[in-house]
C-alpha cells in the first residue's frame, strides 16, 4: 500500500471492490504516507517559482493543495499553514503566469477644420469675414492605415452636450460588517522579525451574500506574512453592506498589526 501511493499519491480505492478493513487500512497508510510527500512537493514548487518557471510552479502548487484536500488529512493540524500558503502561491503563480489582455482597439478623432478665404482686394472686394466649414456627421469607420501613401480613416465626433448637476439627497449606506475573521498565526521567519512590530492593511471585496470573492494588499504587512492573509481573508465572512435596505457589493479595508514575540 506504502508504494501504491508512493507511486501514485492520488490512487483511490474502489469502494465496492475492497473489505471495510482493507479500505481503512489503506487510509492510515495515506495518512502516514502523504504529508512527507506533500512537503517534498511544496518544496519543489517553491524552487521552481524562485528559478522563474512559474507556470511549471503553479501546475505543483495546485497538485500539492489537492493532496492538501485529500479527506484523510482534514484533522492533521500541522498542514493547515501549509494550505494557507499553497493557495496563496497558486493565485499568486495563476497572477503572473496569465496572458497580458488584447491592446484596445485605435480610435482616431479628428477636430473641425476652420477654411479662410483669401483676403479681399481692399479696393473692388467688399469687407472679408472668415468662414468656418460645417462639420460632417459622425461616421463609424475603422481608424486602419493601409498603406504608407493611404489617408487613415477617422471618426469625427459631435462636440459634447452640457453637463448639468443637481444635488440629491444622501443614499442611506450601511458598512459591512466582520461575522468570521480569523487571523493566520505569526510565524517570524528570524530573530530579527520576532522582535520588531509590523504594520500594514489589506482589502478585501465584499460581495452580496457576504462571501469574501477577492483580496488585495493595501499596504503590505511582511512579505512572508502577505499571502497567508490573504489566503486566509478568502475564508472570511461578512454581514454584507446595506445600501436603501439592500445587500450590496462592497470593499472593507482591514488594518493588520504583528506584534513582537513575548518570549
């Protein structure tokens, strides 16, 4: 069994096939086998991400949190910053490794032209004023240039309309409000650390029905400590904001402070 899931750590037995005992049986082993084997797999992910692959990085990260959710290890309490971290490094891995967004698309605006007639002879001509030539309608028509010789195409845009402003009476607005908000535990990567106070914030976004559905840093904390938070804030719970009486979504800016150790 020890080399079953050596081999293949995510082999499942078949329920059907196999006798209760040998079914429990073979959970122990997974119990006894896997955490060594998911922190030599944390490991190698985190080699991975500082030698720069971080696509190859983010495919180990997201194996070692889905062994990190196997049910056998659900009660063993020295994986769960482990956890904590891995989710972190797969949003931060799945952040750096996505492809940049398509460039917008070219608008070309061009501005009325003003034509002048020539001056007047100030003897048969009678007295000249400026004539300004009418600007055509707006004409959806791509901006592209087709050749070097080729006039580009553009978009002639009416001027805009007056804007006009009225005061209205105050929307009735009411903050979110912290339901379930545990704090990952300080773990001070040196002496140095232990003995210094940091301070920083974090965002978290709200949505209607409470749930925490993204998570930024404002002000960083401690760069070890930064994506444990935010990795934990993705568990947070919120009474949701309030606006005329109805659930909305909202940002909450939360203030975080690490203490020194008292030993």
């Amino acid at each position: 069994m020890a080399d079953i899931v050596a081999a293949d750590p995510f082999f499942a037995m078949d329920q059907d096939a196999a006798s209760p005992s040998v079914i429990a049986q073979f959970a122990d082993v997974r119990r006894r086998i896997l955490p060594p084997q998911i922190r030599r797999g944390f490991a190698q992910a985190t080699s991975l991400y500082r030698d720069g692959a971080k696509a190859q990085a983010n495919e180990r990260f997201t194996e070692v949190l889905r062994l990190l959710d196997d049910p056998a290890l659900q009660n063993d309490q020295s994986l769960t910053d482990l956890t904590l971290v891995a989710s972190a490094f797969v949003e931060l891995t799945r952040a750096q490794t996505a492809p940049p967004p398509p460039p917008p698309p070219i608008t070309a605006v061009a501005r009325p032209v003003v034509a002048a007639l020539a001056p007047a002879s100030p003897v048969t001509d009678p007295p000249f004023e400026p004539v300004r030539a009418a600007a055509a309608p707006p004409t959806a028509v791509p901006a592209v240039m087709t050749s070097p010789a080729a006039v580009s195409p553009v978009v002639l845009l009416p001027p805009p309309a007056p804007v006009r402003v009225t005061a209205t009476a105050p929307v009735p607005y009411e903050p979110a409000v912290a339901v379930v908000r545990p704090l990952p535990k300080w773990n001070p990567p040196d002496a140095r650390s232990a003995a210094r106070k940091f301070a920083g914030a974090i965002t978290v976004d709200v949505d209607e029905r409470g749930k925490v559905i993204g998570t930024s840093t404002q002000r960083t904390i401690h760069p070890s400590y930064d994506p444990v938070v935010l990795a934990a804030a993705r568990g947070w719970v919120y009474k949701p904001a309030l606006q005329k009486g109805r659930p909305v979504r909202s940002e909450v800016t939360v203030e975080i402070e690490l203490l020194p150790s008292a030993n």
